[in-house]
C-alpha cells in the first residue's frame, strides 16, 4: 500500500467518494425536508381548521373567558402558540403576538372567503373563519421547529432508504473507482516506464532509452523523459569513450612491451658478465610485472564492454572450484601450504567459465600468497535458495593476518593495495577482476575477517538448479584429477626450462 499508483487511486476515489457522498447527502436532507413539510401540511391543516372554528364558536356562544381556557390548553403542548385575531387585526386575548406571527396575520390579508396560509419555514398555520353575523377572524397557530438534521437523517437512514438510493450509492461508487483507476494508471505509467528504464541504466544496459509513449504525452513527465535521454546519452558517451581508452591503452602497451621482452632475450644471449646478468633479470621482472598489469587492465576493460559474455553457456560449479583448487594446491606446496575444497556439490550456473575461473584463482591465489606457512587455504562451495532462485556460494579462507576493519570496504577496489606483513607485491586489480566478474554473471563478491584469524572471501552466484549432493563420494576421482593435473603442470614447466 506504499505505491505511489495506489495511493493516487485511494486519494482520488475517496475525493469523488466524499464529494459525491456530499451532494447525495444535501439532495436527500433537501428531498426529506420537502416531504416533511407536506407531511406536516396535511396533519396540521385539517386540525387548525378545526381548532379555528372551534374558537371562533366558543367565542361567539360563551365568550373570552371560555375562549382563554380552551387557548391554555393549547399552551400545554410544548413550543405550540395559538393567536385569534379580529377584523381590526387585534389579537382577541389581548395577547403580544411575535414578528412571525404578525407578517402570518398580514400574509392572511384581507380575503372574506375562509381560507388556510402556510408558512413552512417558520412553522406557522393561518386560519381565516368567517362565523355566522358575518365576522372575520384570523387563527394563527405557530408550531415548534423540528429538528430537521436528527429527523433528515433517521429518514435517510432508516426511513427513507430504498433501492434506488442503493443502486445510486453503488453506481456512484463503481464508475468513480473505474475514473480514479484509469487516471491513477495515466499518471503512474508513464514513471514506472521511467523507472523500469533507470534499473536497466543501472544495470549497465546504457544504450536504454525512455518508452516512446512517455515522450509523447506532451507534459512535464514527457520533458522528464527527454531530460532523461539525454542523460543517458551522456553517460553512454562517457563510459564508451572510457572503455574504449582503456583498451586502447591496453593494447598499444602490448606491442611495444612485447618487444622489450624479445629484445630484452637477445641482450641477454650476450650478456657476459654477472652484474649485466642482474640488471636484465631486474628489467626483466619488472617487465612481467607490467606486462602482467596491463593484461589485467585490459580484462577490466573486456569486462566493462561485456563482449565476453556472449559466450555464455551451462556447467557444473563445483567440477569448476575442484580443478582451481588442484592448481592451486600444487602451487601453494613451495610455501609449506595446502589447498583443499572441504565441502562441494553439484550445481549449475550459466556464464563463461574461463573468466570465472580466473575469478575465482585470483581469490585463491591471493589466498595463498597470504596465508601463514603450513597452514591449509580453504574452499566449499554451498548453495541456498532465496526469493530469486538458487544461488551457489563459494567460500574461500586462508590463515593469515586478515585485513583491518576499515580496510575491507577497499579490497575490491581498482589499484587498491592493503598492506599486508604475509606477502608483497600484487597490482591491486585482481581482487576488482573477481567482483566484476561476478557482478556482470549476476552475483556478487565479499570480504570479512574469520573469527579466529585470517580472511574469508565470499563469492556469490545465482544458479540455474541445485542438486545439493554433497561429492564426497567422488573424492578419489577428485584426488586423481589432481595429481594428473599436477603431473601435465611439472612437464609443461619442464619445457618451458629447455
């Protein structure tokens, strides 16, 4: 009940609701009103007339005195006022007759014919009798107001009520809800397209635009909606341009790198002496090194331009992480260490396994750079399911010093490098790599300390099914893929020395 689209329907039905409910209301206090006063009408008229001639009689037959008793009886009924007057207009009684009662006198006027004058609005009855000498009398009887918004809205209630209010009442309530319906929808539509196109922008989808229906509409929200694409389009401008310089760089660092290395071979073939032999193996290092740096600038560049991800296909996760750990395992023994998956399961995901394995050995990799000597880098690989679907989560920890707290947020940042007593070295993208891999798969990366020491690394990735069967049977399948590996390893570096 927090959207917008709802509440601009609930405000503009309960509108139209209380304004209609109003008029309604007005109409049948009017319409009530109107038939009390012909009640009214036809219950007091024949009784004055009646009590008019029977004052004119007594007054003729026995006089004031009789006359004044039988009027008295009147005064018992609450609010009733009963006034004769003679042909001069004097009330016989000598009685003070209100305003009211005397512009009823003169309402009477001075017709011979006996008639009745009624004056609804200030409860008034005017009776004129002619007796038998040919005398004329006026009998103004004023009666109490009633209290027309109790007595309205009884009737109203319970009175008066009957089908056809009902059927007015629903059909009041039923075509204002289909008008707020449709104008809450015009006014919301046109903002959830703006909406849908603001997730897809950031989402990374910059060649989105505004719906076309929005843009016509000739409004403020149409202006927003061209305000918007021009944004956009600025925003795509400025991340191509960006991406393209990036792998322009890349690139043209290559070449001339890739030269420095060949050159760098030959020198060395007639290099003699062993300070000479140390100066190149410097060049040398630091060549790798940037080399190494710009391979990764420009896998940040292939990630951000998504021309990978084409290639995405379906594979098993787990099979994934065991051929990682195997790698690395063989590596980590000239640190004393170990690289072992504790715990896997079978799970399908959908992307390109080749950037997310290396997604995943720089996690590992760091790790083992980072753990304390004879210590054990762990990996398992789980999987839970949330309100998307499945997702598999990788889970990878070392035994080192760990991060600071306030350092952690910067791990995954671009050039980022944390200080570290375990290992140096590191160009400070391969932790960014790994969260932007995992990002455009759809997942995510995180970091915390372990509670007793060291670091853990969290990668998540939504999967398409989950079998949640654990492969410790395949254990020694696993221990054999291994040491294959580890043999196809030994003889590739084996060439690599000849």
């Amino acid at each position: 009940m927090h959207r917008l689209f709802y509440k601009i329907f609930l405000w503009f039905w309960l509108g139209i609701i209380a304004v209609s409910a109003t008029l309604v209301t007005l109409t049948e206090l009017t319409h009530s009103r109107v038939e009390d006063d012909r009640r009214w009408h036809e219950k007091y008229g024949p009784r004055v007339d009646l009590w008019a001639r029977q004052e004119v009689r007594i007054l003729r037959v026995e006089g004031k005195e009789a006359l004044e008793k039988y009027v008295k009886s009147f005064q018992s009924d609450p609010g009733v006022r009963n006034y004769i007057f003679d042909e001069a207009g004097q009330e016989v009684l000598g009685r003070q007759a209100s305003n009211q009662v005397l512009a009823a006198l003169a309402s009477a006027g001075d017709s011979l014919t006996p008639h009745q004058q009624f004056l609804p609005q200030e409860r008034i009855v005017a009776q004129t009798i002619i007796n038998l000498a040919g005398r004329r009398y006026v009998v103004v009887v004023q009666f109490p107001q009633p209290s027309l918004l109790s007595r309205s809205l009884f009737d109203l209630l319970f009175e008066d009520v009957n089908k056809a209010i009902v059927f007015r009442v629903l059909a009041v309530l039923l075509v204002a809800g289909v008008l707020c319906f449709w104008l809450a929808r015009q006014i919301v539509n046109p903002i959830d397209r703006l909406r849908a196109a603001t997730r897809e922008i950031a989402n990374e989808h910059l060649q989105t635009r505004v719906d076309k229906r929005v843009l016509t509409r000739h409004d403020e929200l149409a202006d927003l909606g061209h305000d918007f694409d021009r944004m956009a389009a600025r925003i795509e401008s400025l991340v191509t341009a960006h991406r393209q310089f990036l792998a322009d760089v890349s690139h043209a660092l290559r070449s001339p790198l890739a030269r420095l290395n060949v050159a760098l071979g030959l020198v060395r073939r007639g290099a003699t002496s062993d300070g000479a032999s140390e100066h190149l193996d410097r060049i040398e290092r630091e060549t790798d090194r940037l080399n190494t740096l710009i391979g990764q600038l420009l896998t940040m560049a292939r990630l951000d331009s998504g021309v990978d991800l084409e290639r995405k296909s379906a594979f098993d996760l787990g099979l994934l992480v065991d051929e990682v750990a195997a790698d690395a395992d063989y590596e980590a023994r000239s640190r004393q260490c170990r690289v072992t998956v504790s715990h896997s399961c079978e799970c399908r995901v959908d992307g390109v396994r080749e950037m997310l394995r290396g997604a995943i050995e720089n996690v590992v990799r760091n790790a083992v750079r980072h753990t304390a000597e004879g210590t054990t880098v762990d990996i398992s690989l789980d999987t839970r399911s949330d309100r998307q679907g499945g997702l598999a989560v990788i889970h990878i920890r070392d035994h080192g010093a760990g991060v600071s707290q306030g350092s952690i947020g910067g791990l995954f940042t671009p050039f980022c490098r944390i200080a570290s007593n375990s290992a140096p070295g590191g160009t400070g993208l391969g932790l960014a790599i790994t969260k932007r891999t995992f990002e455009v798969h759809g997942g995510r990366a995180s970091a915390a300390n372990a509670s007793d020491g060291g670091l853990v690394v969290t990668l998540e990735l939504p999967a398409l099914d989950i079998v949640n069967v654990a492969r410790t049977e395949a254990a020694g399948e696993r221990e054999d893929q291994r040491d294959r590996r580890r043999v196809a390893v030994e003889r590739r570096d084996a060439v690599r020395v000849m």
